[in-house]
C-alpha cells in the first residue's frame, strides 16, 4: 500500500520540477547549440572559430538554462493542473485527446516567461563576433534600444505554436510510449530504461509537428539580429507576428519544401532525449523528495 504521507501542494511540486528541469537543460545545452546553428543555416566551425569549443558548454548557456527550465517548470506544473480544471479528473483517466487539448493550453504560460530568455539564448549563439560577450543582459539592452520592448517577444508566432504542438503530442502520446517501452524493456531486463525509452519516443514523435514553426521562428528571428533599421521595431506578441512567420514559412516552402524540416535530426535528438530525461528524472526526484505527482 502506497504512503498517504507524501509532500504535495505547489511548494514541493515547483521544487521537484525544478530539479528536474535544470538536471536537464543542463545536460541537454550543447545539443541545443548545434540545433539552433543546424536551423539558422550557420556552420559549426564558424561557430567554433568565434567561440571556441568551449563555447559549445557557455555561450548563452545562462539564457538557456534559463529558458529552458521555466519552460519544462511551467508545462509539468499545469498539465496536470489543468486536466483536473477542464475534466474534473486526473491525469491517468484523461484519453489521449484530452491530453492533448490540455496539453496545449499548458504551454501558453510559458511563453510569456520565456520569450525574452529564447531570443537572448539565440542572439547570443549566432553572435559570431561576440559583440554582447555572452551577455544576457547586454544582449537585451541593445535589442530594447534598437528594436523597442516588442523585439525581445520577436518570433513569439513561432514559439508559440512550437511550444503547443509539441506539449500537445508529449503528453498526449507519454503513457502509451511508456507501457510498451517498459514492457519491452522488461523482457530484454533492463526495466529501469522503460520510462527513458518511452520519453524518448514522446519527445521524438512531438517534433514532427512543431519543426516547421521552430524552423520559421530561427529564420525570423535571425532576419531580426541582422537588421540594422534603428528606427525598425519588431513584432512582438499579436497578429503582426502571425503574419510575419506565415510569409516567411511561404519563402521557405517556395525555395523547397524540405527547407520547413532543417534540423530535423538534431531536433529529434534534442526534444527525444529532453522528453526522455524529464520522463525518468520526474520519478528519480519525486521518490528521493517524497513528492506527490503524476503525468
């Protein structure tokens, strides 16, 4: 019989997402930076050139840690919390379908947080020259100075429906991935991989849906580092952002088609094995915090 004396409330939930979270951002930023190169078109070796293999662990790893830990904070914290809002249930009795539409709405908080960390994270990564010194804050003023307020949201089209597409499939699709990969992992006697696995897959099927919005934000938001007009501001958050990433996904899909998947690979490595690490670190921090929570 299972302890009815385990931690829970918002305190210790935010406590064990957070270690979870930032164990994985951690682990997980030079695939970031290789990512966010594949897509913005750049070479590894310019890169390298500006930054220095060292640059592959520090530049902008802050904004990522950052970013990325408010990000998967934010999405585990009301997934669940909103499944009970909108169905009156938990999470193992919701279907699929309804993990998904909650799913969606779980990643819109996140993108008000984020945002300005996202577009700091890769200003700083194409910044060849190293004009900001991997400054967050630098990057920031700059930006704020040149473009107005509405330019650290820049590419918020983008992000947003990469962040809802990929919540949406993650969750939706978790617990199916898990109890086939535990079983299989159990016959061939390694079960303790089984909720690696099944993350692993989660995250991997989520990119088919989201790397084309990803794939349009890079190229937005690379297009707005490069623009020298100081008196031009950049969309922020509203339909002027909607229309720009439609525009430029019309280019990309007119030049080729396949352009819309850059990166798709790393992608796959990147969001399979950050699902994969939140799946089986979730249950490692919540055993070792005493923590009350599911997904």
């Amino acid at each position: 019989m299972e302890s009815n004396n385990k931690r829970s409330g918002p305190f210790w939930t935010l406590n064990l997402l957070s270690s979870a979270a930032i164990a994985t951002a951690t682990i997980m930023y030079p695939v970031d930076v290789l990512r966010a190169l594949k897509m913005a078109n750049e070479t590894l070796g310019a890169f390298v050139k500006s930054h220095g293999i060292k640059g592959l662990f520090s530049q902008g790893v802050a904004a990522e840690i950052g970013r990325a830990s408010m990000m998967r904070v934010s999405k585990f914290f009301f997934f669940p919390r909103i499944c009970n809002a909108f169905y009156g249930k938990d999470v193992k009795r919701c279907n699929p379908v309804e993990k998904a539409i909650a799913g969606i709405f779980s990643a819109v908080p996140e993108i008000l947080v984020i945002s300005p960390f996202e577009v700091a994270k890769v200003g700083l990564q194409l910044d060849e020259k190293n004009h900001y010194k991997n400054s967050i804050s630098a990057f920031i003023r700059a930006r704020v100075s040149k473009s107005g307020v509405s330019s650290i949201y820049h590419g918020w089209a983008g992000m947003q429906y990469r962040q809802c597409s990929w919540t949406a499939v993650y969750f939706s699709t978790l617990s199916l991935y898990r109890e086939k990969s535990t079983s299989l992992c159990t016959q061939i006697g390694i079960p303790q991989f089984g909720n690696l696995l099944g993350g692993f897959m989660a995250g991997m099927s989520g990119v088919i849906f989201n790397c084309p919005g990803d794939v349009v934000r890079t190229v937005v938001q690379k297009k707005g580092f490069a623009n020298t007009n100081q008196t031009e501001k950049l969309p922020g958050i509203g339909l002027a952002s909607i229309s720009e990433h439609i525009r430029e996904a019309k280019s990309i899909f007119k030049k080729n088609p396949r352009g819309l998947y850059a990166g798709f690979g790393v992608k796959c490595f990147h969001l399979g094995f950050s699902g994969a690490l939140m799946s089986a670190l979730i249950p490692v921090f919540r055993d070792f915090m005493d923590v009350e929570y599911e997904i």
